[in-house]
C-alpha cells in the first residue's frame, strides 16, 4: 500500500473530474487560503474528529504543499469547485491510501459551510467514483467517519455506499463501495428516471 502518493505500477488516479455543478481538479497552492480556512474551523472538521480545527499556520501550510502537492506526477489531492465562471473552491477531496487494483480509500469535506445540505458531497463523491470506476483499474472505494457523523453518512448511502465494519472503539465505521453496486445502483437510478421501476 502506497500512503498520499500515486501507487508505483499503476495509472494515476483520474486527476480532474468534472459533473453537472462541480470540477474537481488538483490542489494548487493558489487554493492555500481555502484550506487554511476550512482545516482551522471546528465547525468543518469537527465532524471528522478534530473538534477544535487543526490549528495550521503559514509554516505548517507550506510543509503540507511541500509534501503533498509540490512536484508531484500526479494529484492524490483535489479540490472541489463550482463550475461557475469564478471556480468557486467550496471543498477537498483526497485518495488516503491506494490500494488498487483491490480499493482506494478516499475522503473528502465540504468546506464553504454557507453550502452544506445542498448535495455537494454526494455530488461529487458520485463523479469522483464514476471517473474511478471508468478507469477499469479499480474495483472499490472505501470511506472512514465517526459513526456519529449522521451527514456524511447520508452522503455515502446516497453514493451507495454500506457499512463494512465499526472500529472497536465504536467510535468510527469504515464503509464499502464496490464498482458492481456502483453500477446497479446507477441502473436502477435510469430505470427510475424512464418510469420503469418505483
């Protein structure tokens, strides 16, 4: 397994995606104040577990972008935009670990809270999976989240993803997407849209 880097072997993962209302493209280091932000605010990071913010300052963004971001073949760290004219930056998206052709483990947040509860997550975790999954070179995805974060498991379920396990502490669950059901689920979806299941 290969942590934050692009996994030796194997394609990178798809480096930008785009769907109706979001693009989801690399992180740059234009996209600094953005993080700063979102990372520093209990509110977005809250859910996830850092119930006080990560507390970065400037030092601490220009180690993260040396080790993440700068001089990298290819992106394991996205940033969710609107597609409007402006690209409004609005979340992350990030590949934890890779493990392909088995699993990718991913995660991501909403940061402009002024837009939570409007479907963005699930959005663009639907875009992300269907890029990934196009790609033919993996065969699941995987999410960590406390299992007390009612919203970004409603996120996950709208996606298709289940419940795999809950951590022995109880406190977190990891939940399974594999390409088959991401597949189905999308077909039952068309089916409905033409009428022809309920």
């Amino acid at each position: 397994m290969t942590t934050n880097h692009c996994r030796p072997g194997f394609p990178p993962v798809p480096q930008s995606v785009q769907s109706e209302r979001l693009t989801i493209r690399p992180s740059a280091r234009d996209d600094a104040p953005y993080l700063k932000k979102w990372w520093n605010d209990p509110q977005v990071t809250g859910p996830g577990g850092n119930l006080a913010g990560m507390q970065y300052d400037d030092a601490d963004m220009e180690d993260w972008f040396q080790r993440y971001v700068d001089g990298r073949e290819c992106s394991t760290h996205f940033i969710i935009c609107l597609r409007e004219a402006d690209e409004r930056p609005i979340g992350e998206f990030y590949i934890a670990s890779d493990d392909r052709p088995g699993c990718v483990e991913c995660a991501l947040l909403i940061g402009e809270t002024d837009l939570w509860g409007r479907g963005y997550g699930s959005a663009a975790l639907s875009a992300y999976a269907e890029a990934l999954f196009a790609s033919e070179l993996c065969e699941a995805m995987r999410m960590n989240m406390r299992v007390d974060n009612v919203c970004a498991m409603r996120m996950a379920q709208k996606v298709g993803f289940v419940v795999e396990h809950v951590w022995a502490s109880g406190a977190f669950q990891t939940v399974f997407l594999s390409r088959a059901a991401f597949e189905l689920r999308k077909l039952r979806q068309a089916e409905i849209e033409a009428g022809l299941r309920r």
